[in-house]
C-alpha cells in the first residue's frame, strides 16, 4: 500500500515523498497530469497528497479537474491532505475562496490550532510552521471548518466536516515547522489508517526475491560506472542470480579519477563478483575529443563513443559467454519521475541511459533501484555489504572529468585535473568532511593568469574549487568550507602541480548556477 504525492511542480514534493518513507509508508510522486485512477489501482494508494506548485489555482483548468477528481476519491475512502497549493486548490474546488497576493506569507510563522482535531494530536495549541506562499484561501465553503490559523489570521489549516480531507497552508514537510513530522504521521496513521511497515531494506529483499523467480536461468549485465547506483545495482543482481550468471562491464573512457579502473576492480572482487570486464577505452575517447571544445558538443562525442565502445564489448563478451537475457540498469527514483514543473528533472542523466538502453534492444532491462532516493540507495548498499568507500562515494558525472575542464581536452590537462582531484578528495576524507558534502571538486578553467613560483614570475591555470552541500542535486548550496581547510587545499595543489598558479572558490548556490561547469 502506498502514498501518492500528487505532484503541481512545488519544490518540496519529493521531500514530502521522502517524508513519508521515512514514517515507514511507501510514497510515490504522481504527476498531476497522469491517469490517476490507473495510478491508484497499480499503486495500490491509499491516502492522497496534493503538493505545494509555484502557479494559482484558477491558472489552469486542468488543476481543478485533478482536484475534483481526487475529492472524489476521499467520498471513497481515500484521505486526502493538502500542502500549500494543494490546500489553496481543495478550498477552491469546494467553493471557498483563494485571493492572489492579500496575505503573503513567507518563512517561519506562528500558527494557532483554534479546533482540537486528530491531525493535530500530540502537537501544542502554539506553534512555529513554515509558510510560502502568494495566494491565500480568504474563505471556506460550509463544508471545511477552519482548524488554525496563522499569526497574520489567514486560514492555516481546514478539514472537511464529514469526510476525511484536511488542508494545511504551512509546509509540514520542511524541517523548519514544528512538529511537522507528527502533522504528517498523524495524517497517514490516524486519518488515513495506514501501518507504517516499509524501509527501504525490506522493499529491497522482496525485489531481489522478484528478480531470482523471474530469470530463472541465463546470464545478466550490468554496467558499471564505479559510483554507488550502479555498483549497487549489479550488487541486488549478484545476490538475485549469484556470481556465475552476473557480468559486471565497466568501461574506461580515461575522463575519470586517477586509478579509477583498479579502484572498481577491486571493490568488484572485494564483493563478489566473478566476471568483471574492464575495457580501456581511454585513447579511443581522447582522440575523438581533440579539437572539440564546446560542452554540448563534448557531450555529444562521448556519448556517441561510449555507445559504440559499449556495443562492441557486448559483442565480445556475447562471443564468449553467450547472448545476455538481462540488462541491469542503476536508474534512481528522481531520474525517473516527470516533475509537474515544466523543464524540471534529470534530463542529462536520462539521455546518458538512453545510449546505454538502445545498444541492448531486444534484452529484458531491470532497474531494481527505480523506486529509491540516492539516500535509500546508500542504506541499501550498506544492506548488501557494499563498502563504505563506495557507498559513501559523490556522484560523478558520466561524462567525467571531460565536463570539469572548461574548453579543449588534452592529456596535459587531463593530468592536472586527475591530480587536483586526487589533492581535494585526499584533504576532505583526511578532515573528515568529505562524507558530509554532497559534491566536491576542482575545475579547471580556460584561462591563465600570473603568480609567482620560487623566485620567478610564472603564469598559469586556475582551478576552480566547488564543494555543495545538497540532498538530490535539484538544488545545492555551496559549502561553507573553513577558511584553514581551503587554504590548505590551494597550497597543495599549487605546490604540487607546476601549471596551476592560483585556486579559487566558487560560491554560487544552485539555481541559478549548476553542480558542473558544463
Ligand atoms: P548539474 O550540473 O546539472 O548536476 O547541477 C546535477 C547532478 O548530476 C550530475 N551530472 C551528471 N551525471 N551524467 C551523469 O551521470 C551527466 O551528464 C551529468 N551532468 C551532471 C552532477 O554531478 C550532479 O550530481
């Protein structure tokens, strides 16, 4: 049984999706445009949330139609809460009234539970609830009762009076309202009737048990990049189909970390697995990227070049150990869903799969990891006996370190990148920080400038340094990194690459800039 998160494109869907998993209730984000009959059934939903959106309820005709429909679904049974949006466009359905822009309210505010009601149980008459929002709901029809309202007296929450919906104008999600959790448990427990009895581990085992009966015989695939979904992956097919029948690829496009390849092989040895295929194709990728010096263009090359190294391999591979009968693929939850928002969603990471997919037409392709947040996947890796240094690897994009030097690729700068890189990891894990930061790398930048090295004038490079702090890469703040650990990391890297004459530190958050450079 599941949640469904109706999703309007707010920025704290997903969060209200992880929310709830961590109470123990499986939840998944429905985008407002999907069928949501078919949703409920194959979901198997039974209580609703309608997330916050940036737009106004009257914007489009659309959001009323989902609404109704999803009003009549609580006639049925099916509870129903709404967030900020979703509480605005519950109130509107119902005949009561939303007005743009008379009581703006934003950040942490006090709200006053003014009626005793379940959602509310265990949570003090006073207390501080994140707001965010234009639009406010001015009045409510005879049905909704008014349960609390804010310090600025607008309608901070409502409940039906006979069935089992309820609307809160606050955010209950956001670590900044009090008691937002207990709201939310109170929710899915007390109205909704739910047993919080999933984790991720359990959900995990019972896919792995799926995968066994369903490939009974036959030999699986499955690519590997080196960072913690895909390794993670091949790991659930290792325990589904055992060391025999699993074959992990891992393809060296030169563009990773320095030592890279012997850093997989032996985390893939050190797990289990029997059949590892390393391909060095660096000097293939190095090649086709001489003279390119546009990113998309830059993209573009490696993706082709990947897709046709990895073609071949399978060839190769399929000559000696006979055709695959599945492909496991390391596809996260959030690559996956379509957000309401227009333009919002992992694109690049997608058209990186979509490469890999289109060379295995014809075979089955598992993504056992499909219906994970990154954060669960590490509690599942850690399940399974993944090592640490795996499981608590940052993401590294698939085109690599192509996308951190800015302009033209050449071997020369391919050294210095691989070594700047090696000096940041090596100082964080040393200061204990590199586990707290979702992304931390150097960039090097196109362009030269002048230093002094010994006694003499020198002009070189700047590396750039970005260290995030993030929890799904949607968005990130830059770290603020002590100012002795920065200057640490510019000595070394000074000190010890002769090119690079000057390191600075990029405090840009996400949006508006991006995690990379390119
Ligand atoms: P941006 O730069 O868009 O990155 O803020 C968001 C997250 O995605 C990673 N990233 C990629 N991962 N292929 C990948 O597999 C790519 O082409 C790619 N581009 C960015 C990035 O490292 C960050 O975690």
């Amino acid at each position: 049984m599941s949640v469904g998160i109706i999703d309007f494109g707010g920025q704290y869907t997903h969060l209200i999706a992880r929310r709830c998993r961590g109470l123990g209730y499986r939840s998944v984000v429905v985008p407002f445009f999907s069928n949501i009959d078919d949703e409920i059934e194959k979901e198997n939903i039974r209580a609703l949330i309608i997330s916050g959106g940036p737009r106004s309820v009257d914007e489009e005709e659309m959001f009323a139609r989902v609404a109704i429909k999803v009003v009549e679904k609580a006639k049925r049974g099916i509870p129903v809460l709404g967030i900020c949006f979703g509480h605005q466009l519950i109130a509107y359905v119902m005949g009561g009234r939303v007005e743009k822009r008379v009581k703006s309210e934003f950040g942490e505010t006090k709200v006053n539970v003014m009626t005793n009601d379940t959602l509310f149980d265990g949570v003090p008459s006073v207390f501080t609830a994140w707001m965010s929002h234009n639009d406010t709901v001015t009045s409510l029809p005879e049905d909704l009762v008014v349960l609390a309202i804010s310090e600025n007296n607008a309608i901070a929450a409502f409940r039906h009076r006979e069935l089992p919906i309820y609307g809160v104008q606050f955010h209950p999600e956001v670590a900044h309202t009090e008691h937002g959790l207990n709201i939310l448990s109170n929710f899915l427990s007390k109205v909704a009737g739910l047993t919080p009895t999933w984790n991720p581990t359990s959900a995990i085992d019972e896919i792995i048990n799926e995968i066994r009966a369903k490939y009974p015989t036959g030999n699986a695939l499955v690519a590997v990049s080196g960072g913690v979904d895909s390794i993670t992956t091949a790991v659930v097919m290792l325990k589904a189909l055992g060391p025999d029948r699993v074959h992990v690829l891992f393809i060296d496009t030169g563009l990773m970390r320095e030592g890279e390849a012997d850093f997989v092989r032996n985390a893939l040895a050190e797990i289990g697995f029997k059949n590892i295929h390393i391909v060095d194709a660096s000097q293939r990728f190095i090649r086709a990227l001489k003279g390119v010096s546009d990113p998309e263009e830059k993209r573009r090359v490696i993706a082709e070049k990947f897709k046709e190294v990895f073609e071949e391999a399978i060839e190769n591979l399929e000559k000696n150990y006979g055709k695959f009968i599945v492909f496991g693929q390391g596809t996260i939850y959030p690559d996956r869903i379509e957000s309401g928002k227009a333009g919002a969603g992992s694109t690049k990471i997608k058209s990186h799969h979509n490469v890999v997919m289109e060379s295995l037409r014809g075979v089955a392709m598992v993504e056992p990891l499909a219906e994970f947040y990154k954060d669960e996947v590490r509690v599942i890796a850690t399940h399974l006996g993944v090592p640490s240094r795996i499981v608590n690897r940052h993401p590294f994009p698939g085109p690599g370190l192509a996308v951190r030097i800015l302009g033209e690729i050449d071997e020369d700068k391919l050294r210095i990148i691989k070594k700047a890189t090696q000096i940041v990891e090596e100082i964080l894990v040393e200061e204990g920080l590199y586990d707290k930061l979702w992304q931390a790398f150097p960039v090097l930048l196109p362009v030269k400038s002048v230093g002094v090295k010994g006694d003499s004038r020198a002009y070189g490079y700047i590396i750039s340094l970005r260290a995030v702090e993030s929890v799904d890469a949607m968005t990130a703040s830059f770290a603020k990194l002590p100012w002795e650990l920065l200057s640490k990391i510019a000595s070394r890297i000074v000190s010890e690459i002769p090119e690079v004459v000057r390191v600075v530190y990029d405090v840009t958050n996400k949006p508006p800039a991006t995690i990379e450079y390119e």
